[in-house]
C-alpha cells in the first residue's frame, strides 16, 4: 500500500505535490477510490487522498451555477439541488458496484476525472459540457485556474474540457464550479416489446428525429431486460426498448401520447412507466446494473455512431456467443459483457467497431494483469498519441500525477 | 494595439516564399499583389488593418498540411482566416505572416440522416449547415448573428454562441468530430460520429482556441430535429431590476426559455427608429423570451412567463400570436447593431459575462463611465446567461474618440471581471481583449494555457499576437524551477 497523504487545502496540495515533483516521487490521486478499477493499474510509492477536500462553497440556483470542493460526493450534491428542484443535466452514473464496491461513494472529483455522463448525455452532454471553471495544483505543484463562474465564456483556453476525462493525469482539482440545470417536473417512459436490436435502434432514431424531445434512448435484449428490477421489463420475456419524455405535466401527457403513435407503426406492443418505475429503470441503464455480477466478466463500454451499435454486437456476438450487451444514447454507447479471456477480446472488440463506423472501446472491468497487458483506452495515431503525451507534459512534465493509468508511461 | 514587430528576415524573403508557395499552391491559389491583398487586410474588428505578407487559399487538406510544413521549416507565422467575420481581430493579419484563407473548404460532405450529423468543410457558412438539412426538419442550433456569413470553421475556433445558447449550448456542444493540421503538418483526427474522446478531450481545447492551436480542414456537426412551435413574449420594464428580476424568476421556475434577450432604453430607441418593430418607446427595459418545443409544452410555459412577467411589474406585455409576429418581435433585436450604426458613425460591441444578479450594478456603473468617457453606450444582453453587449459609440473621424472608445470597453470588462464575471462570453479575446487578461488570469493561470499552447506549436508561428499578452519561450514555459532535496517533505496527515 502506498503512502497515503490527506490534504485539507489547496496549498496542501501544491506543496505535496511540488515536493513529490522536486524528489520525481509519482503521486495516486483518489476520493473514495469507488472507481480504482477503472484505468490502467499504476503502483506508486505515494497517495494522495482528495477526499477531505470536500463541500459546498456557492450555491445559486438562480444563475445556474454551483462552486464546490471536488471531494464532496455526488449523491450530496445531488440531494442539494433536488432540494431546489435542480439537477446535475450529465446524469451522473454511480459504477462503484460494478466493482463490488458500495453505492453512492463516488465523488464530484472523480467524476470529473472520468468524464461521467448517463442516459441523458445525448441531449444534454456529458460532465465536459458542464465543468465551468477550476482551481487545481498542476504536476508542476502551481496553482492555476481556468474558465469561470458564469454559464457562458470563452476566455482563454478552455481546460475545463481537458481536464474531463483525464483520470487524473494533468491536474489535482482544488475547486470545481459547475453549471446546473431545473430538474424535470414529470418524467414517463414509454416501452415497445419484442423489437430485434437493428429495429430497436431504428426505433431509437425515429424517436430521436422527432420533434418530441426525448430524453432517453435504450435497448435492452431480451437476456438483459429479463434482469431488471422492474416488473414490467423484467417479465416481458423479449427485448424492451424504452424512451424517455421529461418536462412539465401537460407537455409530458401530450408528447407520450404523439410518441406512442410514432413507435406504433413498428407494430410491437407499447407500454408506459410512469415515476418510480421509470426513475428504476433509467438508473439501471446509467449505472450498467445489469453487469454488476458476476464480477469476473470482462466488461467493456463501447462508443460508436448511433445506428452502427447493433452491427458492431453482431459481429461480437457471432465470435463470442456468450457475449450480453445492451445500448444506451440510441444506440451510441454499447455496454457489452464478455467471459474472462487473457486479452479481453480486445482486438475482436476494437475491430468490430473499426470496421462499422468507428468509435472507441474503454475495458471498464477485467482483473490487474488484464488491465496491465491490455490497453485499457482505445489505442491512438501515433501523431495523436504524440500530442498527447506533449499535453501531459505540459501540465506534468516530470510525470508525477497518476503516472500510466491512462497511457503507459514513457520508457516503460 | 501593438502586434509582435515583424521579423525583418521574414519580410525579406518574401518572393522567395511566394514562389515555394506557388509550388504547393497552384494557380490563383496564391495571393501577393497588394489590391488583392485589401480583402484580407481586417477581419470585423475594423479598427485595426494590416496587409498580410501573402494571402494563400489552398483547396486540399495536402496543401494546408504543406504549406503549414513549409511555413513551420522556415519559421514563418501564419494567421487562418474563416469569412473574417471576428469581432476581437482574431482574423487580423500579420505584416511577416502569411495568410491563411480556407474559403475553398466549402462543401458539405455527408448528410448522416440516421445518426443525425452532417460532415463538412471548415469553409461551410453556419447558415449553410442549417439550410443544409431543413427541408427534413433539422437544423444547427448555434446561430451567431452574422450566421449568413460566419463559417463553421470560425465557430469551432471561437467556440460561437448565438440566441439560443443558453438552452442548445455553443458550437463546442454541438461538434462531434474535426479534422485538424498542426502547425508540423501533421494530420490528426478527433472524434468522429460518436460521443466523447477516447483519450484527453482535444476537440474540447481545440475548440475556442482561436485559430492559435491547428488549422481546422473539416468538421462534424450534430444536427437537431426543429422544434415544432415557436412562440415569444415581449414585454417592457419600467427599470432594468424588474426586468432583470424577471429573468432570475423564470430561471428560479425551472424554465430554460430558448431565448431571452434585453435591450435597454438607448438600444430600444435605436432598433425601433430602424426597423418599427412596436416596441414601446417610454420604458427602461425590454425582454424578448422565445419558447420552443411542442406545442403542448410552449402553451404551458407561455401562461408561466406571462404571470411571472406581470407579477414583475411589466408593462406592455404581448405574447406573439403568428409567426409574423414573433418575427417582428426579434427583427429590432435582431437589427440592433445596424440599428446603432445609424445614429452613430462607428461602435465598438463589447463582450463580457457578469453573473445576472450583478445586472443593475454593473448598469448603474456603466451610466458612470458613459459620463466620465463622454461616449453614449446601448446595451444588448443574452439575459438568460449573462452575456453583455454593451455597444459604444463614437466617431473615428474625431482625433483621440477610438481611443476614447477603446478606454471605456476595457474599463466595462474589467467591471464585469470585479462583480464575478468574464471578458468574452463569445467574441473571443483576439488582439481586442488580449492585454486585459491578466485583469482575469493570474501569471501562473496564463503559463499554464501557453504551456498547452506550446504542445501544439512550440515556436509559436500560429497566429501570434493575439489572445496572450506576452508569449513567453516554450523552453522558458518548461522550464522547472525545484530541484532535489531542496523541499522539505510535506507535513501533512497520512496514513
């Protein structure tokens, strides 16, 4: 185990870290580490524990706007802005499950550095589209800031973007401002049963072509419909596609009705969940519930343009029969479950999606030497790799913070 | 405005240049002669001109690849160039810099009905993308004011916003890949037809980066389905807080309108002497909020929005009732730049983003400066995010007015910065905005952004001089100033 220390500030941080990069000492940065079987394994000598590093510092729900310490949990902020009827938009998912480990652990900061974004991710964007501003200690061990505290900026160079999605490797966040959005007073789901996946996705599409301003889009397969929570999927005994209608009473009633219409003409049985059946299911789907066990399956989360998702798992499916799988953002993210192999499937993985439209395959579960043998993000272009890696060192150039848990390191 | 001195080494090969230009460059794709060369001189920052060492217009991503190569062997800087329609001079040529006009990438590629994207060349207007796609019920939501013009390629470099930001988001929500030349030549791809980056989010930083980072050659745009219905209320405050109390309100009630706009009473007068859009003339203050969505749902807020409106204190309150109405409504919003360009012979628009609770302060103290300048100010605002557009008049044939002018901008943006805000919203900062930032930033936040700079162009010949006020030497940047032995080991708790 390593060293672990426990910063209460910002200038805490920088200290550590300019000593850690002064001495080339690489640091483990983790909150509640729900998610430190995410990413390459990285053993280093020292840690630094983010999680005291947390609360509330500015909350106003009438600019949108919300300043914390990115050590609070999300679930907190969560309660917080439902309280005033507000919402994170990103959905965050909650994976610490996936894992073994407990629900709601994870926290603002690792979300960030994971660039989380649920079902709603297709209209609303992921954490990316709402990370405002920042104050982080860089691999340099300087306190810098970037973006702001209004919803609206483009002053300088946009790192909010980059830090999103950067598990860590660039920057340790000290203070994050985040734009928030009004929570949605109804919300209902309409289910269609029966649908193979390539109609399934079609009826995603025609769904999300409407004017009707969906705000959920998945499939499940029969195999993982039968694992839901809630009655009406789990019993239908064949795959349910669901679409998802937010907003205010009247509009909610009208639009559902108009989209039972445009899903009827795919001439399978509809059905609607209504509040705490809908809300069950959508979690479910945000938090790949349907994988959680058994935790020796591989998992693999894949992005892939919308229609191409049901190709991409045929040709996966047809060299690995065992393979479950089911689609979120019509069709776009593909939550695919495989038996344990030595490479992960990865080139059966990688090369599906290459060879139907492109996109790119994270291995979210596998054990250690998994992980370490294969590449755990989607390999890039060497020039792409190469800018990369120049970006890290912009921010890192002694490689200090989570060294090799996105990338392998130079010269290992 | 002091742009970096023009390296005389540079300038002195000039025919040398243009003639290996001329081999990557066929034809009229290489522009030297000084007439010619006037088209390129500004951007839509008019105040400042420069004649470019040579204007080239490649039409193949090969030959952007090749001349940035050649360009980045010999040290010669580079400006690109959209339509030039920047308001910040982030287009604003460089005297011992080649110019770099990308007008040719002007087709739209793929239309990718099914997944709901388009794939086009950076050279594509932002109104071409949408008139692209309508007659199927699609559109691109940003939309600038100068949409007519602008290219997509310029909005992924400012990061444009437009109206309907507030609830579609900028150009960076709403991009799903680019292509993209290093000022090495190399060619790199980001994204593609599906969402979020395999590695670190580059389109994210790329996009907003002002043409400093990489040569945009194409990009993929997220297209929408069009909303169903339209409608808008127009209503007039007796003072700017009942109106600005008015759009915390609505916001307060869970209501993302598609668009909010204010005027205040110098901006009013103007667009309604211009375009006779009704608009009262005897108030402080007027709100355009446009719903959109399905008409079940736009009745429903339109009734919410009116009763909030009234129970601010609004006064002739109208709800638009045909699409003609609802046109007219935004046609004085929409023509109140021309509008002022009428009663005044030159304005510079000012840009910034202050939190809206700080509205009536910042308009209060706005008043002051108009005074202790003696320049008059109208002012436009996306009101439902904050975005300033104070609009300052004066004439540039009085010795001493633009600089006058210039004084009283910069002293607005350093207001908005004081009550919490930002310089840009989503002009840019360009040369316009470049050497108030570090009344924003701190030097150790502006060495960390060059330093991002310096990985994709580590001897700074893309399009130097604007955004940072002073760009410091890569290696100087690299430079780590700690060294074994000296720091002592952090006391802090552990486990």
């Amino acid at each position: 185990m390593p060293e672990t220390f426990i910063p209460s500030g910002t200038t805490d941080v920088a200290d550590l870290v300019k000593w850690a990069a002064a001495e080339t000492r690489p640091l483990s940065l983790h909150g509640h580490r729900s998610k430190a079987g995410l990413g390459r394994p990285a053993q280093t000598e020292y840690a630094l524990d983010m999680s005291r590093l947390s609360g509330i510092l500015d909350y106003e729900p009438a600019e949108l706007v919300l300043t914390l310490r990115p050590g609070t949990l999300v679930s907190d902020v969560e309660k917080l802005l439902g309280a005033r009827n507000q919402m994170l938009a990103f959905e965050p998912p909650d994976y610490g499950p996936l894992w073994g480990g407990a629900a709601a652990r994870g926290t603002i900061g690792g979300a960030i550095g994971c660039n989380l974004a649920g079902p709603r991710r297709f209209k609303a964007g992921a954490l990316r589209d709402h990370l405002l501003g920042f104050i982080a200690v860089s691999g340099r061990g300087e306190i810098f800031k970037a973006g702001a505290k209004v919803v609206k900026n483009v002053t300088g160079y946009d790192l909010p973007k980059l830090v999103c999605g950067a598990y860590g490797t660039l920057a340790a966040l000290t203070e994050v401002t985040l734009k928030v959005l009004p929570a949605p007073e109804k919300t209902r789901t309409v289910l269609v049963f029966g649908l193979d996946d390539a109609r399934a996705i079609q009826a995603l599409a025609a769904a999300a072509a409407s004017p009707h301003e969906v705000a959920g889009l998945a499939h499940l397969p029969a195999a993982v419909a039968a694992l839901s929570g809630v009655a009406y999927v789990a019993r239908a005994g064949t795959g349910v596609t669901a679409v998802r209608i937010e907003g205010t009473d009247i509009s909610v009633k009208a639009r559902c009705e108009a989209l039972r219409d445009l899903l009827g003409s795919f001439g399978a049985p509809l059905e609607e969940l209504h509040s705490m059946n809908s809300a069950w299911l959508w979690r479910e789907i945000r938090d790949a519930a349907a994988f959680a066990l058994p935790q020796d399956r591989l998992l693999w989360r894949l992005s892939t343009a919308p229609l191409s998702g049901p190709t991409v798992t045929a040709v996966i499916a047809q060299a690995q029969p065992e393979a479950r799988f089911f689609y979120d953002w019509a069709g776009g993210l593909v939550w695919l479950s495989l038996p344990p192999a030595d490479d992960a499937h990865a080139a059966l993985v990688r090369g599906a999606i290459a060879g139907n439209g492109g996109g790119h395959a994270t291995l979210i579960r596998a054990d250690l030497a998994t992980r370490a043998a294969v590449p755990v993000f989607q390999p890039q272009p060497e020039a792409l790799a190469a800018l990369s890696r120049r970006v890290k060192d912009s921010f890192d150039p002694m490689n200090i913070l989570n060294p090799g848990r996105m990338a392998p390191s130079a010269g290992t | 405005m002091l742009m970096p001195a023009p390296e005389q080494d540079i300038i002195a090969q000039r025919l040398d240049l243009i003639a290996a230009l001329r081999a990557l460059v066929p034809g009229e794709g290489v522009i030297a002669d000084e007439t010619s060369l006037r088209a390129f001189e500004c951007d839509g920052l008019t105040a400042y001109r420069q004649l470019p060492l040579v204007a080239v217009l490649p039409s193949t991503v090969q030959q952007v690849s090749d001349v940035m190569k050649l360009c980045n062997s010999r040290g010669v800087k580079i400006v690109p160039r959209g339509a030039g329609t920047s308001l910040s001079g982030g287009a604003l040529p460089l005297a011992d810099g080649v110019l770099l006009g990308l007008g040719k990438f002007n087709r739209v590629l793929d239309i990718d009905w099914d997944n709901r994207c388009a794939v086009v060349q950076p050279g594509v207007t932002n109104l071409g993308i949408t008139r692209a796609v309508e007659h199927r019920g699609f559109y691109y939501a940003p939309d600038p004011s100068s949409q007519i013009a602008c290219t997509i390629g310029g909005n992924v470099a400012e990061n444009s916003g437009g109206v309907h930001c507030l609830k579609y988001g900028l150009t960076t929500n709403n991009i799903l890949g680019v292509e993209m030349v290093l000022m090495n030549g190399d060619i790199i791809r980001l994204g593609g037809k599906h969402l979020d980056a395999e590695g670190y989010d580059l389109m994210g930083i790329i996009c907003g980066s002002e043409g400093l980072l990489g040569v945009i050659t194409e990009v993929t745009v997220r297209i929408l389905p069009k909303p169903t219905t339209q409608r808008a209320v127009l209503a007039g405050f007796p003072t700017s807080e009942s109106a600005g109390d008015c759009v915390a309100k609505i916001i307060a009630a869970g209501i993302i309108p598609g668009g909010m706009e204010m005027m205040d009473r110098p901006a009013i007068h103007a667009a309604e002497d211009f375009v006779h859009a009704g608009y009262p003339r005897d108030v402080e203050a007027l709100l355009i909020i446009e719903l959109d969505g399905p008409p079940a749902e736009v009745d429903d807020l339109l009734l919410r929005v009116r009763a909030i409106a009234d129970a601010c204190g609004a006064v002739n309150c109208r709800v638009s009732q045909n699409e003609d109405e609802r046109l007219n409504f935004w046609a004085g919003r929409k023509a109140a730049f021309p509008a002022v360009g009428r009663i005044s012979p030159d304005y510079l628009c000012m840009d910034g983003t202050i939190p809206r609770k700080a509205l009536p302060l910042v308009l209060t103290r706005m008043g002051q400066l108009s005074e202790k300048h003696g320049l008059r100010v109208a002012n436009v605002f996306h009101a439902g995010d904050g975005n300033l557009h104070p609009l300052i008049l004066y004439d540039a044939n009085n010795p001493g007015e633009l600089e006058r002018a210039e004084e009283f901008g910069a002293d607005i943006l350093r207001l908005c910065v004081e009550v919490g805000g930002v310089l840009t919203g989503e002009h840019g900062v360009g040369v316009e905005k470049r050497d108030l930032m570090p009344a924003m930033f701190t030097e150790a936040d502006l060495a960390q952004q060059m330093r991002v700079k310096c990985a994709f162009d580590p001897n700074h010949r893309l399009n130097p001089g604007k955004v940072f006020p002073v760009l410091h030497r890569c290696a100087e940047l690299g430079r780590m100033h700690v060294h074994k032995g000296q720091l002592a080991f952090p006391d802090l708790p552990r486990f």
